[in-house]
C-alpha cells in the first residue's frame, strides 16, 4: 500500500465522522432564491470552520414571520444559536464576534445580519427565541455576483 492510498483512506474515514455541512429543523422549507442559497452555504463554511458548531437552519420559506419578511421570498434563513446562550439571555462574546466578522465580509454581497434579541431594537418586540436572522436584501452598491467575460 503506498502512503498516497493510506492518507486517502484515512481522509474518507474523517469524512463518514463528520456531520453534514448544514443540519435542517425537520419540516424546513429549505426552498430558497438562488442568491440566499449561495449566501447560505458561504455562511455555513465560515460558522462551521470557525468552530461555532452545527449550522442549524430552524426556519427558512417555512413558519410565521413578520409581514413583509424576506423568508416569504425565500430570502432569509434563520440559525439556530442556543448553544451560545448565556444565562441572561444574550449572545457570548464568540457570537457578536462572529457577526461583525460575517458583516465585514458579505455586507457588501448584499448580505444583512440580525443577531436576536441584540438587535431587537424595541423590548417588546424582541424575537424568542434567540437566533441568527439572515437575509439577501442587497442595497445599491451591493453584489452578490457580476458578469465577466
Ligand atoms: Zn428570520
């Protein structure tokens, strides 16, 4: 057996261990406008390689939104986060982190980014439970891709 075969074998071993890019909430309507689904799968690189866990998506064109709501469209998923919930409710430190990184480097794809409830801006209205809302909703000057030659 040469090493090239071995290292290949033990790559596939890795592979059956890991768990799938992106995990569903069962009954997921995971039917999405092409350009929330590249944003999706691009989020789910970053979340899952930067070691924040499982990327959940526990609502997309599914559930009850509020009125006008990109996920009616097929334009916004929401990720779940519970498993960094601190005991008051809000985000550790690793999430706000995270979502000002995601900002910085897809804002301009025409990407927006809730965290809830941190950015509900009106108590009353804050969404339970906490989770990471994200939506295509590109404002002039933002592209997700471009034409070439
Ligand atoms: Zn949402």
């Amino acid at each position: 057996m040469s090493v090239l075969s071995g290292a290949a074998k033990n790559s596939n071993k890795e592979r059956k261990n890991k768990m799938a890019l992106i995990q569903l909430k069962k009954d997921v309507n995971l039917t999405l406008s092409t350009e929330m689904a590249l944003l999706t799968g691009y989020v789910a690189r970053l979340w899952t390689g930067g070691g924040m866990g499982a990327f959940v998506i526990t609502s997309a064109r599914d559930g009850a939104h509020m009125e006008g709501s990109k996920h009616y469209s097929g334009n916004a998923v929401d990720i779940r986060t519970k498993a960094w919930l601190k005991p008051d409710g809000l985000h550790k430190e690793e999430v706000s982190v995270f979502v000002k990184s995601l900002r910085a480097r897809a804002g301009a794809f025409g990407l927006d980014v809730h965290l809830h409830p941190e950015d509900d801006i009106r108590l009353k209205l804050r969404q339970r439970p906490a989770h990471l809302h994200l939506e295509y909703d590109p404002q002039e000057g933002e592209q997700l891709w471009e034409f070439v030659r």
